[in-house]
C-alpha cells in the first residue's frame, strides 16, 4: 500500500479476531509509534500490550474500576465489565508519560505527541492488514485503571488500541470535502 493511499483509506475495525500480531508485526508498530513527533525528543510515551491472561487482568481492573463507582454494581454489570477486552486479541494502552518541568514543551504537547505514537499505531496496523480501533470509554480516565496501570498524576492515557486480525469489512469512507474545514489566508 503506498503511503498516500494509507493516509486516505485508513479505517477503524470493531470486529476483531484472533490470532494478535505477530512479533514482527509489532515491531513495525511500534517503530512507527516512535517516529511520532516529539519536542525536544522528551519520547513522552508507554505502551502497554495485553494478550491472553493480560487481557483478563485488564478485566479485572475494569471490574475492579466499576465497583468503585457504585459498590452496589450487579454481577452482570461486573461481568461485562470484565469482557470489555476480551473483544480483540491484543490491547496496547497508550500512555503519555508527561515530564511536567519541561518549560519548553507544555503538557498539551506531549499528550498530543502520545497521540500522535498512538496513530502511528493504527497507521501501521493498517498497513499491515490487521483490524485496529482506538478505544477510551470511561476506563481511560478512571483512577483506579489509571492507578493499576502504573499513572503518575500529570500523565494521560491516550487510549486503549484493540488489534488483531479483520473480523469483517471496513466501512465505506465518509466523504469529506476539505473546503469545509479549511480556511485560507493568503
Ligand atoms: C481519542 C479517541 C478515543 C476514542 N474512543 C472511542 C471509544 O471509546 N469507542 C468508540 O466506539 N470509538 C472511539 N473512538 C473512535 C474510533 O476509534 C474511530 O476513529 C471512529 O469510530 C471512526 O472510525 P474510523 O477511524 O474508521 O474513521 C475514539 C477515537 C479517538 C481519537
């Protein structure tokens, strides 16, 4: 796929199967991931891949995230909670990692930078012809995910990156007119 067409169709897959990428396709991701722009190359970044029992304990942190909330959750409501990673093989949670005495690079930055490894993701997962959706929902701001995950108080979670193989056909591609959102000086 040439790199302009990437650009132009990349697309977002719910529906994903087993098996998670290989090692050496997440090398490639991950390469990609750290060519993200970066100020002052602070690689204000973290990843975290779940895969297998991983995925379960992230669960359970889920779980764990809606008792919290309400002591009184039923065991349904846990339940689905629980299985909330269970929809791919593979997770890899983005984390910007904010150096917050930086002077020269505002938070805003380095968050964006995070984002920025995080669509090198999902550029790269495309690429390769796996199915890839980046996910927050509520457990992306939770503290207690946040806790069990290892957050310091400054940092982000940028997103939770569900991988694996397509479990179906991407979308059609919206049709958006760059005149819509683009203003010219000249
Ligand atoms: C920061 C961020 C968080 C997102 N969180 C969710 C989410 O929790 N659930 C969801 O269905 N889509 C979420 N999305 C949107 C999807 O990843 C996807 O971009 C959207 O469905 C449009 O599909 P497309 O990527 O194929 O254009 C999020 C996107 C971003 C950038």
């Amino acid at each position: 796929m040439d790199a302009m067409t990437l650009l132009h169709e990349r697309g977002s897959m719910g529906k994903l199967t087993g098996p998670a990428p290989s090692a050496e396709q997440l090398d490639a991701l991950y390469r990609a991931a750290l060519r993200a722009p970066d100020h002052k190359e602070l690689r204000p970044w973290r990843f975290v891949e779940f895969s297998g029992a991983g995925l379960e304990r992230l669960g359970e942190l889920f779980a764990e995230a809606e008792f919290h909330e309400d002591p009184h959750i039923d065991d349904a409501a846990l339940n689905a909670a629980r299985k909330k990673p269970l929809r791919a093989p593979m997770i890899i949670a983005v984390i910007a990692r904010v150096m917050p005495d930086e002077p020269k690079v505002p938070r805003v930055e380095q968050v964006l930078s995070a984002g920025c490894a995080a669509h090198g993701l999902l550029l790269a997962a495309h690429a390769q012809g796996l199915g890839v959706m980046w996910r927050t929902g509520r457990y992306a701001f939770d503290p207690t995910v946040r806790k069990g995950l290892g957050l310091d108080e400054q940092d982000e979670l940028v997103g939770f990156i569900y991988l694996g193989q397509l479990g179906g056909r991407h979308r059609s591609l919206p049709e958006h007119d760059p005149a819509d959102f683009v203003e010219r000086w000249s």
